[in-house]
C-alpha cells in the first residue's frame, strides 16, 4: 500500500501536502524546478512588500516633480512612467515567468498592513496567472494611543480590500498576537478569507554592542515552534467551516512535523527554514517518511489522516487549552 497524499487547499487540487512557503527559494525559477521534482504540492512565491510599491511610486513621482520646467532636455533623463520598472513590475514578471514554467500552482504573496491604491497590484497577480494569493498581515502593534479593536478592524479592512480586488482564492498569513485569537481569525474568514496561514514568524531585532545599532538578523526556525500552530490550528478547525482551509507554517521539517500538523486540521504543511538548510530535494525525504508512516499505522489517505486529532477529536479536547498549563508545569522532572 502506498498512502495517497493528496490535499485540497484554497479549492486548489494538490498532488502532496507539503508546500514551498515565502522565501527566496521559491523566486527562483531553477529552485522552484528542483523542488518540483522533489514532489512539492505548490509554492507560494516571495511577498512583493506594501513599501516596495509605495515606495517605487513616491520615487517615481519625485523625480518626475524634480525636473518639471527645469531643463527641457532633462525631460529625457526621466524614467517614462509608462516604462518605468520598479519593485512591482520585476515581482509581476518573474510571477509570470514562474507560472509558465511550473505544473503545480504558485501562489503569489502580498505583505502590508494598510489598505491604499497598492492593492491593485492584487489584480496585476491575478492577471500574471496567479493560482491564490496569500496576503501577509505583518503588524507590530506599537502605538500606545490605538487599542486593539482599532488595529484589528484595520486588518479586517485590508482584508476585505484585497478581496474585492481579486476572484482567485484568498488566504491570510496572521501572527499569533491577537488579543482574542480565534474570535479574530473567524472574522478574518468572515472579511473574504478562504484560508488562514498560520503563523506568520517574527523576527525579533536585536543589539550589536560593537557597533550600539539594532541588529536585523535572520534566524532559522526550530523544532519547537511547531507547539504554537499546532495547538491552535485543533482549536480552530472544529470551529472554521470546512471549506476554510488551514496551512501550517513555522517549525515543519520533518515528515513527522508534516504529519502532526495534518492530523490536528491543517490541509498543508509549509516549509521553509528546512528547505533552506537541506535543498529542494529535501522535500522527497519528507514525503517518503510520511508515506512509510502512513503505511505503518494504516492510514490510506490525507484526507483520512486530517483533523483525526483536532481539539474535536481527541479524547481529551483540553489538552489543547488550560488544563494542559498545570500538567505541563508537573511533568518536569528535573532530568531534562
Ligand atoms: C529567508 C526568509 C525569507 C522569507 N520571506 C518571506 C516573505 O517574503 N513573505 C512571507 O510571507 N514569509 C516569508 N518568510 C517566512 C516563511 O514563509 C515561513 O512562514 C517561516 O520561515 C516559518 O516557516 P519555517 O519554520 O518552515 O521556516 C521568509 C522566511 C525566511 C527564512
């Protein structure tokens, strides 16, 4: 027996779960070949950022403004706006080139976190033959004078501008900091969402004390970070229709972490810190582990695999919430 490994996601039919999330990976077209090969279900590209394209048309306007009734013969020197390349037009045209030459879906990334006349570029996506767009809501909420409820219906608006713009299925990639999490992320649903991505990883800054500045350092991710989607993906899939998808991300990198993520609710495992430590064809070695495991404990099928351990599932559902808290104090035992 060999276990099917097909999942829906976003209403897109995927031959394995197991999918290439935002990185640099996956914007480059001989990457997304190997990874391809390797047995990957779909790539979501890298985020074309809010501040690239506002930033691009500020720049463009500027220089438009700069030299207006200098020198006639300036004129020549600045850029033609209707050929001016910038940020979002090189995103666009790489989303094409990688769609062309993909057979799996690719799934274009928007990162912002205010609405503004950038969110056309939603519709450019979809026009370069975008699958799904994934629209990454990165927030630090670091202004004492807005509450909560501010910030959330902020996102609850960005969210339901990027879905007027676009027909393609929508999924939203949320941080875990939320006050109330799982009531936000219903009406993130409720705002146009047909996926949540969970979650989106912080990068937390830190000092350089030779040279006293903020240090932005990129750190992989490890195992143990799997913990936090994975308690809240079984909390929320009994709660979320069944046609909401739910994809995994953070701390995946084995066929193991794959297989919790699913069993909990997830209709995809994503993966990056993994495939940018072991390559593309990492993603063959997930999938063969997966298989033998399935195989091992009779599981014929994903789709028979997932949401089998969901809060609604398991045979005690507090495990998921605070009754975990006292157990989880008591179990150590000092030898770890
Ligand atoms: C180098 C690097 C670049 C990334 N770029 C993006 C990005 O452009 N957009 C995005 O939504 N996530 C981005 N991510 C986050 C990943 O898509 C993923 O959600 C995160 O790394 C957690 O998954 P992992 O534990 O498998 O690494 C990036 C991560 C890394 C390490």
């Amino acid at each position: 027996m060999t276990a099917d490994l097909r999942t829906r996601y976003l209403g897109l039919e995927l031959r394995s779960p197991i999918v290439a999330s935002a990185s640099p990976l996956t914007g480059d077209p001989a990457a997304v070949a190997k990874l391809e090969e390797a047995g990957v279900g779909a790539i979501v590209l890298p985020s074309l950022f809010e501040e690239e394209i506002v930033g691009e048309e500020f720049e463009l306007n500027r220089s438009l403004d700069n030299g207006a009734g200098v020198f006639a013969e300036a004129l020549d020197y600045f850029p033609d706006p209707a050929t001016f390349s910038g940020a979002g037009d090189r995103y666009i045209a790489r989303l094409e080139q990688i769609e062309r030459q993909a057979s799996v879906p690719v799934i274009a990334s928007l990162n912002a976190t205010s609405t503004g006349g950038w969110v056309e570029y939603a519709k450019r996506m979809q026009g370069a033959g975008a699958d799904a767009l994934e629209l990454n809501v990165y927030r630090v909420a670091a202004d004492a004078s807005k509450s909560a409820a501010e910030l959330e219906a902020a996102d609850l608006e960005l969210v339901a501008a990027v879905r007027a713009a676009v027909t393609i299925p929508l999924a939203v990639k949320l941080s875990p900091y939320y006050t109330a999490f799982a009531g936000h992320a219903g009406r993130v649903v409720d705002s146009g969402a047909n996926g949540l991505v969970l979650f989106n990883r912080f990068y937390q800054p830190d000092l350089d004390l030779d040279s006293l500045e903020v240090a932005n350092k990129i750190e992989l991710s490890a195992a143990w970070e799997l913990r936090l989607p994975l308690r809240w993906i079984a909390i929320l899939r009994p709660q979320l229709g069944a046609g909401v998808s739910i994809a995994a991300t953070s701390g995946i990198s084995s066929g193991a972490d794959a297989l919790k993520a699913l069993m909990v609710g997830a209709d995809v495992a994503m993966m990056t810190s993994a495939l940018l430590r072991h390559g593309p064809g990492h993603v063959r070695a997930v999938e063969s582990e997966m298989r033998a495991w399935m195989d091992q404990h009779e599981y014929e099928s994903v789709a028979q695999l997932r949401g089998s351990a969901s809060r609604a599932a398991v045979a005690n559902p507090s495990a998921f919430e605070r009754a975990n808290y006292m157990q989880t104090l008591h179990s150590w035992n000092g030898s770890r």
